[in-house]
C-alpha cells in the first residue's frame, strides 16, 4: 500500500468478547454484513484449528456464515492480505499464536479496521491466549453474554463438562461445553482455597468493630 493512501486512512481494532455461545460469531457476521452493504472491501479469516462446522466459512452456533480463508498461523494472515482490503475480521482470535499481536498492530497502522472474536477466558477462568493484549491494544471491546444453562441468568462463564481432557485448548461445541453465570459455574482452582484464610475480618478487625459500635 503507498503511503499516500495509508496517511489519509485511520485503522481500528476491535474485540468481541466473551463466553461460548455469547453470539461473538453472530456479532462478528453482523459487523462484516454491514462492511458488505457498504461495499467496503472486506477479509475474514479463522485458525485452521477450529474445523467444527466448516473449512471455509465462520458459523455461528445459529447457523449464519460468512465465507472465510482457514489460515495455520497468525504470520500467513499478512501473507493473503490485499492492498485494497479495508476491513480484515478474525473469528476464534484466541487460537492464534502471539504472532497475531503483531499482525493486528501492522493493519490497524496500515489503516485497517480488524475486527477480532474470540474468548476472554478458558473454562478456568483465566485469560485465553493473546486475548488480554489484543483487548488492551483495542480501540473498542464489546464484552457479550450468553445464557446461563442452569438459571437462564446472564452468562460470562464456560463450563466445561467432565472430560479426561485438562488442556486449555480442547476443541468442542455443546457436547462439552456450556455457558454458565458466575453462580453455576464450579470450577474452582486449587489456589483460591487459600484466599479463605485471608478473606473475612480478623480479630483485631472485630475489636475495632467492637469499639466503633
Ligand atoms: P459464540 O461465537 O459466542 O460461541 P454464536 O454467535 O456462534 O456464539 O452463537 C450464538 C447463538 O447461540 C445464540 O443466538 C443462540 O441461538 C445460540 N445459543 C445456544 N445456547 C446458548 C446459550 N446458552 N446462551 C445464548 N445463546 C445460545
Ligand atoms: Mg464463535
């Protein structure tokens, strides 16, 4: 691209976030129709790794799609972009290598609007992959919600069912995962066990207390 058409051109990051079924997807598609009516041109890419529905298209779990190139690595999305792509979207961005930092920072000062989806945080609750820089470089997060499988209450956890599998990356649909609120969600790590010692008032809190009253 020369730099004449970059200087006038200001590049955006975005973030969709949140837990599985949340409608990151659906937000995602929503977002890259709307580029379409607009006539801008638009590409939209996935990790090879998520092959659950389709290859070549991004699915949501209400059955929209959008066509999408599969790519293997962050590093082969700047190898398929052309000069005259103005919006680059990239579903289930928490698959991608940290490479995919450097990527999203090049397009944004390129004058590229990116369009990233994916999920805040595993089902243990910590933050997934690059995720947490992609969310503090963005111009724009949009955290969504799903729906609590157990109480019906917003939801901003993933739960996953019992499964033999511990790894992080454990690629499934609702055969082994649900959305669940803070209330229903039971996965509690090891360490927070010892958080029990230090939370609550002490004694010499109580005698304040006592005194105050
Ligand atoms: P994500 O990409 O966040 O996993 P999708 O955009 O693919 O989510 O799908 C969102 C859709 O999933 C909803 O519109 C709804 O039709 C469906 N869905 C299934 N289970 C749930 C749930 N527990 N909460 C909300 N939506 C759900
Ligand atoms: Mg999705």
């Amino acid at each position: 691209m020369s730099p004449f058409v970059a200087s006038f051109m200001t590049g955006c990051v975005e973030v969709v976030c949140g837990p599985m079924f949340s409608g990151k997807t659906e937000e995602l598609i929503r977002r890259v129709r709307r580029a379409q009516i607009a006539k801008q041109k638009i590409q939209i890419f996935k990790p090879a790794l998520d092959d659950r529905y389709h290859e070549t298209k991004v699915v949501s779990h209400s059955s929209q799609s959008v066509n999408a190139v599969s790519v293997e690595c962050a590093i082969d999305i700047l190898k398929k972009i052309y000069d005259s792509t103005r919006i680059v979207a990239i579903d289930e961005v928490q698959f991608f290598d940290e490479d995919i930092i450097k990527v999203v920072n090049k397009l944004s000062r390129r004058g590229v609007r990116v369009i990233l989806a994916g999920l805040d945080q595993d089902y243990k609750g910590e933050p997934f992959g690059p995720i947490p820089h992609l969310m503090a470089i963005a111009d724009d997060v949009t955290k969504v919600k799903a729906v609590c499988t157990s109480c019906g209450a917003p939801a901003s956890k993933t739960h996953r069912k019992p499964s033999e599998n511990s790894d992080q990356v454990l690629v499934g649909e609702a055969d082994l995962y649900e959305a669940r609120c803070t209330a229903h969600w039971d996965f509690q790590p090891k360490d927070e066990d010892l958080l029990a010692f230090s939370v609550g008032i002490d004694s010499t809190d109580q005698e304040n207390l006592k005194v105050q009253n």
